[in-house]
C-alpha cells in the first residue's frame, strides 16, 4: 500500500528550483535599451585665439539611460543570466568633462 507521500514529486530543492520546471517566469526577450550617448563641444578657433588657448572642449556623458522591456520583469534587468539573485537594472550616471590645452 502506498502512501500519499510517496506519490508526490519532488520538483526542486527551494523555491527558485521550483520555477525552473514551469513557465510561470516566461516573458518576452525583446528589450531596448540606450546604453551610452556622449556630446562634445570644442570651442571655435577665434574665441580660443582670444583666450590663448590651442583647444578647449566640453564633454557630457550619460550611461543607462532608458531600457524598454516586458512589464513582467518589475525592474529586472533583461540580460541577467539566471534567476538565482534578481538584478536590477542598471541606474543612469552622468558625466561632465573639460579638456584644455594651452
């Protein structure tokens, strides 16, 4: 005679386990994604004659600005490999620069 216990299937040793078996995490791989943009301004020729300088160039720089992606993620990122740890998605940095030759 068997018991119910010995009906039941094992399906993963913790909850993360668990879904690997199912498609309960399943969501669309299409993402979008602005990754870096960078703008330069240099400074024309006759303003830097007049500030005796040879260059003079301003930099922005931004990271991570956008990623458009499968709603179901709540704030995942699309490229994570593996579920084990969930990972959000990267925050966005910005950066100014001043470069100056003399």
């Amino acid at each position: 005679m068997s018991s119910v216990n010995d009906e039941i299937q094992n399906i993963g040793s913790n909850y993360y386990n668990m879904y690997d078996y199912s498609d309960a995490r399943v969501v669309s791989a299409d993402y979008l994604k602005l990754q870096s943009v960078s703008l330069t301004y240099e400074l024309p020729d006759q303003l830097l004659d007049k500030l005796y300088l040879t260059r003079l160039a301003l930099t922005f720089s931004a990271y991570n600005l956008f990623t458009i992606c499968d709603s179901a993620l709540k704030g995942q990122t699309p490229t994570q490999g593996g579920f084990s740890t969930i990972q959000l998605s990267d925050r966005p940095s910005f950066s100014f620069g001043l470069n100056i030759q003399f």
